[in-house]
C-alpha cells in the first residue's frame, strides 16, 4: 500500500480496489523500478528545455499537485523537481496533493472540483482523463503548445490522441501502454513449442498455452486478466467493436466481438489453459506474478511489467511477442493507454501550472526520470525509448511494445463515462470466464445497460 506523503493535503488508506487493471500491474511495477534503476547503462546527457527561462514569475507562486504514483517513483519524482525545475523557477513551490485511492482517485478530484478545490496540476490517466477533460474542468494547452513551439513530432505515434479529447489538447505526455505476450523460453523449448512470432494466429497462441499446461505439475499455459487490456486484442484484431466512435453505443454485440471474447474467455473455461480459481496463492494473484513465478508460460502484459520481472531475476529464458493474429483478418490490435500531466481550468496561476506541466512533458524531465528511475512504460517521447538505458533495461528489448503502437487504438474508456462502462463489463465477463455465461448471453445483457450510462449527461 503506497504510504501518505507528509505534506499532502488529501490523504487516504486505500489503494486502487482494482486488483485486476493493468493500472494495478503498473503500480506494482513502478514499487520494484527503484532497486533496479542501475542495471542499465546511463541514457544521453540532458539538453537544456528550449524554453526554460520564457517565463520567471517575480512573486512566490505555490502549485498543489495531485498525484497516484506509488512511493517509490513519488520518491524520485520529487527529487527531480526539487533539484531542476525549483531551480529552474525558483519562485514556484510544488505541494503535493495525495490522490491515491480507488479509481486512481476520481472520486476526490471530481470532490475537491465540485468544491472549487481543484489541484493547479493533477496526474492523470487514460479514462480519468477523458472523464475531466470532457466536463471543462481541464485547461486547454493548445494555444500554449503552439506559443512556446511544443514540437509534437517528438512523440510516439498514439501520443496526440492520448493527451486529447474532441480536437483539443489538454494535458502533456509521460507514458504510453501498448500489450503484448511475455513468454518463458524453459517451458516452451521442453514442450517442444516453437518460439512464437509476430506472424503467430490464435490457433498458435492455443497450442502453445496446451502443450505448455501441465495441471498436475501446477503448471498452465496461460496467466489470464479479465480486463481490457488482456481481451481487446483479440476483438480488436478480430475486427470486433465495443463502443461506437461518437461514444453513444455499445457495440459489444458485434459477430467478431462475441466470436474474440468467446475465444478468449474459452482458454479457461473451455481449454483449461488458465489457471483454475483458487488454485494459486495470494502471491500470483495477477497474471504478471504467475509467469514470474514460472507458474504460467504466457501472459499479456505492458512494459510497465519489465523492472518488476528485472527485480524478480526470473530463472529462465524469456521473450516478448507481439499478440496473435485473427484468423479472420490476419492482424492483431492493442489499447494504449496514456499518463498524462494536466492542468486545473480553475487554477488561479494558468502560466506556472502550464510551466510546470509543460516540463514535465519535456525531454529534459523524460531523460532525468529514466537516469535516475530506470525503465519501465514506453516514454511518449521518441528520443528516451532509443535512449541505451531504455533499450537495454534487464537486457530485453521493448522492441514488440513498440511494434504493437502500430496497431494500437485508445481504450474504448476513453470518454466521460468509460470508467462505469468499464464497470458493467468487467462483472459480466467474469460469468464467461468462469463458464457461467457464453459471450453471447453476457453482451445481450450488458449492452442496454452500457447504452443507458453512454446516454446519460
């Protein structure tokens, strides 16, 4: 449980109730990056931001800064901030504001919101962000990009869509998400699998998770995580929908969506490739932990997941691949996700909290987090993801990740009311995994209720 920062203004005992998002994966992985940071060779020397020094404010200025991080990269964080950008702005003070807390703290923000108590500065994520951007109470950066000539070229592909919601931009980038499978040499090579390659179908992925599962040893093919990040690939690839573009219906029940989730969730229910409920300790209770463990030989996971296997120092051979293909279109899909750094529409100090945001964004940030933190997500900024350190981090390229952006779309979260959304089909699809339920009957009952939270205000 990340613990309280002595300064906060909002504090709170609980972290993200998730335990199942890819958000919670992350956490747990920025909680290891630390004690690794030092594995990898050092990243470029820093240039100077273009910008410093534009604007000096001449009055003491302090900015509250909401943030979710977990203690180990608030740690860091505020040390860079302490050691560059303070000094950079000497007259402008951060106070961190702690945000922790289930939905990676939306209920707070939209509490202290509604109060006319927003943070000047607030961390953000893909969901929570859309859900603020689209009720006006973030600033829009476009005219700010554009006067301290922001270049947006020097991002990942994704990235723009990632800090934007209905044509404007609204926050500056940190990280992105993209998925893919990890795989564990050992295991294949003695199940006499092929390594798996960017080329690989669904029926590969299949009877690599069958020949790799051994219920009576306690070893299965295939670490499971009902949640988007894990299925999308397959209904995505599968040439499936599941919200429309205008964000006001519930395609779920498209052919190629049911056909993907029906595959998918068989893998368990069906195949008994998935680890059974119950079978496993509380210690691998996320699919990353299961094939750390050696205990699956697959799992889909983000680059956030990389300093946690670093750490662990897994006692096999492991590779990264890119998701399967569709046997229907012949290609695969991914949701990215983005971190963004946005800024308050009520903040009485607009300059310096764009200041703030906008050197957060910066490469002169970026390079500094990854020299004194080490890997972990995609950088949104190009440069850092070629950077040695980067690259090299536990000596496993990010290569497939970063493949996987070219077929990467934002989560369909990505709007005011994804997170509720999200909720509905969570619950349903654990009744397909389970077996309980078939795709088919478990989209017939939540696309009227996702239609009812897409229409309401």
């Amino acid at each position: 449980m990340p613990t309280q920062s002595s300064d906060s203004t909002h504090t709170d005992n609980t972290d993200n109730t998730d335990n199942t998002s890819r958000k919670n994966f992350l956490a747990k992985a920025g909680a290891t990056a630390a004690a690794v940071a030092g594995l990898s060779a050092a990243a470029p020397a820093v240039p100077v931001a273009a910008q410093v020094g534009r604007f000096l404010p001449r009055s003491p200025v302090t900015l509250r800064f909401s943030y979710w991080m977990p203690a180990t990269e608030l740690k860091v964080f505020r040390a860079l901030v302490s050691a560059r950008f303070e000094k950079l702005y000497p007259n402008i003070k951060i106070q961190y504001v702690n945000n922790q807390g289930p939905n990676w703290g939306q209920q707070k923000l939209e509490t202290m919101i509604a109060g006319n108590d927003a943070p000047d500065v607030m961390q953000h994520n893909t969901g929570q962000f859309e859900a603020f951007a689209s009720k006006g109470t973030l600033l829009a950066l476009d005219s700010y990009f554009k006067r301290d000539h922001v270049d947006l070229g020097q991002y990942l592909p994704g990235t723009r869509a990632g800090i934007s919601y209905g044509g404007k931009i609204y926050g500056t980038p940190r990280f992105l998400s993209s998925h893919a499978v990890l795989y564990n040499k050992n295991t294949f090579k003695k199940a006499g699998v092929p390594v798996p390659t960017s080329s690989w179908t669904w029926s590969d992925f299949l009877h690599a998770a069958q020949k790799t599962t051994n219920a009576g040893h306690h070893q299965w093919g295939f670490g499971m995580v009902n949640n988007l990040f894990n299925w999308i690939a397959f209904v995505g690839g599968n040439g499936g929908q599941v919200i429309s573009a205008d964000h006001k219906k519930c395609l779920l029940d498209d052919p190629r969506t049911v056909e993907a989730l029906q595959f998918f969730f068989d893998l368990q229910s069906k195949y008994k490739v998935v680890p059974p409920p119950g079978s496993l300790p509380p210690a691998q209770i996320f699919a990353g932990d299961q094939w750390i463990a050696g205990t699956v030989a697959m799992c889909i996971v983000g680059p956030w997941e990389r300093p946690a296997i670093a750490a662990a120092k897994v006692p096999f051979q492991w590779g990264v691949v890119t998701t399967p293909v569709s046997p229907r279109t012949h290609r695969t899909a991914t949701a990215v996700y983005t971190d963004q750094w946005s800024v308050s529409a009520q903040t009485a100090h607009p300059e310096e909290a764009w200041q703030f945001a906008k050197w957060l964004g910066e490469i002169d940030f970026h390079t500094r987090w990854l020299n004194a933190f080490g890997a972990s997500s995609l950088d949104a900024i190009a440069a850092v993801d070629k950077a040695p350190r980067f690259v090299n981090f536990d000596n496993h390229s990010p290569a497939a990740w970063v493949e996987e952006l070219k077929y990467g779309s934002p989560p369909p979260i990505n709007y005011s009311n994804g997170e509720r959304a999200q909720a509905v089909w969570d619950q349903e699809l654990q009744l397909v995994q389970l077996g309980q339920e078939t795709a088919a009957q478990a989209v017939a009952k939540m696309v009227p209720k996702i239609d009812t939270i897409l229409q309401a205000p």
